[in-house]
C-alpha cells in the first residue's frame, strides 16, 4: 500500500467515529455538489485529472528553457504561491538540492527582509539567471516589491528585451484584477494561468507549483499520477472507505474535546517544508469566527530534544499526526568499532533508517502514554508520485474538516488586517485616514 494512515494510537476518540460518519459524508457531498461555502473554488478537486494539456505542455518546455538559459531560477512569491513548490523540491531533490548542481533554484518575495534580499541579487548580479514570479491576486506586496528588485537587475544585465526572455510570470488571466497580468502583457512575459476557481493554498497542482517544480528536475508527471491515484481513492462519502473523511473526523473530535492544537510530526528533515505548507492548508482554511484548530509542525529527532518535552508534559492540549516514509534511498549502516569506545557496538550493522523507525515508534507510544494521541501517516517512497499523492489528501482533508467545522475553508478574510496597516503606513495613497489613526497609536509624528 503506498499511503497508509494508522489510528492504532489515536486513544479513545477513535470510539466515536461512527457517530461522526454522516457529518463527514454531510461534508463530502457538499464538497463534491459545490453546495458548501466557497463553491466558487473547488478547482482543486479535479486538477490531477482535468489539468489543461496545452498548458502543461507549456510549462514543460518553459521549463527546459530556463534551464537552457540560465544557471539560477528565482522564485518570487509568497504564501500558496512559495510553499507548494518549495515544499516539493526540498521534498523529492533534498534541503540541499542546490549542492553540487549546475542549476540553482532559490526563492524570494516572502520576506521583506533586505538581508535575505540583497544577498540574492548580489549572488545572482555574475550569474545567468531567470525568474518566476508567483501571485494569483498580481497585487502582493511583498511579491511585487521583490519582483520590482529583480527585473531591474535583469534589465540592468540584459537589457529590457533580454530581461523580458527570462521572466515567466504565473498569475490569474485577469486584466482588471492582476497588476502582474496586464504588465507581463505590456512587456512580453512568458504566461502561466492561475485558475480563478483554485484558491492561493490548493494551487501547488497549477502552474503555481508545476513550473519551478519542473525547472528543478522533478517530475511532475509522476506528481500529477499520485494526485489522480489520491483523487480515485478518496471518491466515497463512506468514512470506513475514504482516510480524508476519518481524518477530518478525527480532527473535528479532538477539536470538540478541547485538543486545539495539530502537530504535523515529520521524520525526515526533507519534509520540513511540507509542514509549512500543511500549516498554511489548515491553517488560513480553518482558523476564522474565532474556531479552528493551531497547527504546528515539528522535525523528528531534532525536536524531540527541544518540542519533545513540552509534548510529553505540557498542556494537555495537542494531538500529533506524524508522517514517515517506507524506503530510505541511501544505506548508512553502522561499523564494529575496536574496543567499543562510544559504546554504541549493540547497533553495529544497523542502518540508520532502522534507527528512525525506531525512534518513531518510541516516540508514538511515549507521547501517546503522555496524553496526546498520535495518528501515523506512512508513505512508501519520498518522490514525487507519494508528494502528490500526499498533495491531495491533505487539501480534500482540510476541506472536508473545514466544512465539519463550519467554516469557509477557501476563503482567507482575516490576511487583510495587516495589510491595511502596512498600506497606510507606508503611505499609499487612499489610506491617509488609517495613517493618521495609527500613527497617533504609536506616538508618532506624520
Ligand atoms: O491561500 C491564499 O490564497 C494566500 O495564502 C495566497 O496564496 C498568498 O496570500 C499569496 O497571494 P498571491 O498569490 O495572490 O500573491
């Protein structure tokens, strides 16, 4: 089986699934007849299968271009339009896929940082490189800003014509909603569509997430195959056949006994990045109307030695899900050492993956035997079929859980407070009134 999702340690609640049986279907069918909240974006649901062929075939041979071209990709975005991706690539090429490879891919525009900025621009100042900039909305600022910082320094090297070669642009096809659109038209960008139907976080599967995923060497065919496979296999609204419906249900019900915080627990390192995108996915799909479950990620081992003791004893809050891997594709296996001297000679001719699964399920039943309980996804291989597959389960899951929680999981009406304020205060024009409101909360002067 190549997704597994184990509830041997998920205690007590497990009782209470069949109870919670037909409001997960309540939420299936509505999901699946666009008659829930949000309707208006369930684009996601059949991506896998429906993905539009001409587009796709575009962004294969975009892909093979940038490589052709440049020795650097730069992605610009920030939010559903940065994690999916690097999740991805961290996923399947490493954390340190840009090691030893004559084609780097770095990421920018999530972050106002003029520490993390500048170092990308001046590293890529003697170095051929592209971009691709990322927004649905063609508006983010910080998206934008950082895109501005790099088309000039493309300009700057190869003129405006040559710059406009090396910028691919991925946003809604909407002249009056995309800033980003309307100028990639003026300017002659490469464009790839961002569906209006799929929202920001459910957007890894469009060319949000498929072209700097191919750009880096990953496959994306066999992404889109685990996807369709998650997308057959999650069909039916019977919760003893569908793991997205147990899932959410399992989620619901430890949400209703007053555990409020989800903890993604990943085994590898690889898949950190994956937990900042499950955040994200639940995250602004859950958390509005004063509801929603905290979810938190951690990486096992390192965490055990810092999160691990407020896991095992502190408030009595949490639940775990943790996420593992079958095959490890390296073998380190540990020596006989002379003599002994670390002591660690009971473990000669182990493999370190041995180690990790062991690690694991001491760690299940510990934190289990401490009060919180532990579901178990495990996937068979860390590539991009299971990323896919793990992709879809996570998005029908969240909007399945959303809908049993009674919100709008598509929607993300609390992002806009902050921006309001940045807006004012950096003095865009329209905000005068705000301005003066929270410059005078701050004690300053105008
Ligand atoms: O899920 C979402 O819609 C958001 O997190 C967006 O992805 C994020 O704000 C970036 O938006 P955009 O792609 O419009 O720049």
């Amino acid at each position: 089986m190549a997704f597994t999702l184990d509830t041997t340690y998920a205690g007590a609640t497990l009782a209470q699934i069949p109870a919670l049986a037909k409001e997960a279907a309540a939420a299936h069918n509505a999901l699946h007849a666009g008659t829930g909240a949000g309707k208006d974006f369930l684009g996601w649901l059949d991506l896998p299968t429906e993905y539009d062929k001409e587009e796709y075939a575009r962004i294969q041979s975009a892909a093979e271009k940038i490589r052709a071209q440049s020795s650097v990709l730069v992605v610009i975005g920030i939010g559903g339009s940065y994690l999916g991706a690097r999740a991805a690539i961290e996923f399947v090429r490493g954390q340190e896929h840009n090691r030893d490879e004559d084609f780097e891919v770095y990421f920018a525009g999530n972050s106002l940082s003029s520490a993390a900025v500048s170092r990308l621009r001046d590293y890529c100042a003697d170095r051929d490189f592209s971009v691709n900039v990322i927004s649905k909305s063609g508006t983010t600022t910080e998206c934008a800003v950082v895109f501005r910082v790099f088309k000039e320094l493309l300009e700057k090297k190869y003129g405006k014509a040559g710059a406009a070669e090396r910028i691919y642009a991925t946003t809604e096809y909407n002249e009056k909603k995309s800033k980003l659109y309307a100028l990639s038209l003026a300017e002659g960008y490469a464009l790839f569509n961002v569906p209006d139907p799929v929202g920001g976080r459910y957007s890894v599967l469009t060319a949000v997430g498929l072209l700097p995923i191919a750009a880096a060497g990953v496959d994306t065919n066999a992404l889109l195959a685990g996807a369709a496979a998650a997308q057959s296999a999650y069909q039916s609204d019977d919760i003893a056949q569908n793991d997205t419906l147990l899932y959410a249900a399992l989620r619901n019900l430890y949400y209703r006994e007053d555990k409020r915080i989800e903890i993604l627990s990943v085994m590898e390192p690889d898949f950190a990045l994956l937990g900042e995108w499950f955040k994200q996915l639940f995250g602004e799909s859950e958390g509005k109307q004063g509801k929603g479950l905290f979810p938190a990620s951690t990486v096992f081992t390192m965490d055990l030695h810092s999160m691990g003791q407020y896991i095992q004893e502190g408030e009595r809050t949490l639940f775990e899900t943790f996420l593992t891997v079958k095959e490890s594709p390296a073998e380190v296996r540990l020596e006989n050492a002379a003599g002994d001297p670390d002591g660690l000679n009971f473990l000669a001719g182990k493999n370190l993956a041995f180690l990790n699964e062991q690690a694991l399920q001491g760690t299940r039943i510990a934190h289990a035997d401490g009060g919180v309980p532990g579901l178990l996804v495990t996937i068979d291989k860390a590539d991009a079929w299971h990323l896919g597959y793990l992709f879809y389960f996570f998005e029908k899951a969240c909007a399945v859980s959303g809908y049993m929680l009674g919100v709008n999981p598509f929607n993300q009406p609390g992002v806009e407070a902050y921006k309001n304020n940045m807006f004012a205060l950096l003095g865009k024009p329209g905000y005068e009134k705000e301005r003066a409101e929270l410059y005078a909360r701050l004690n300053k002067q105008d």
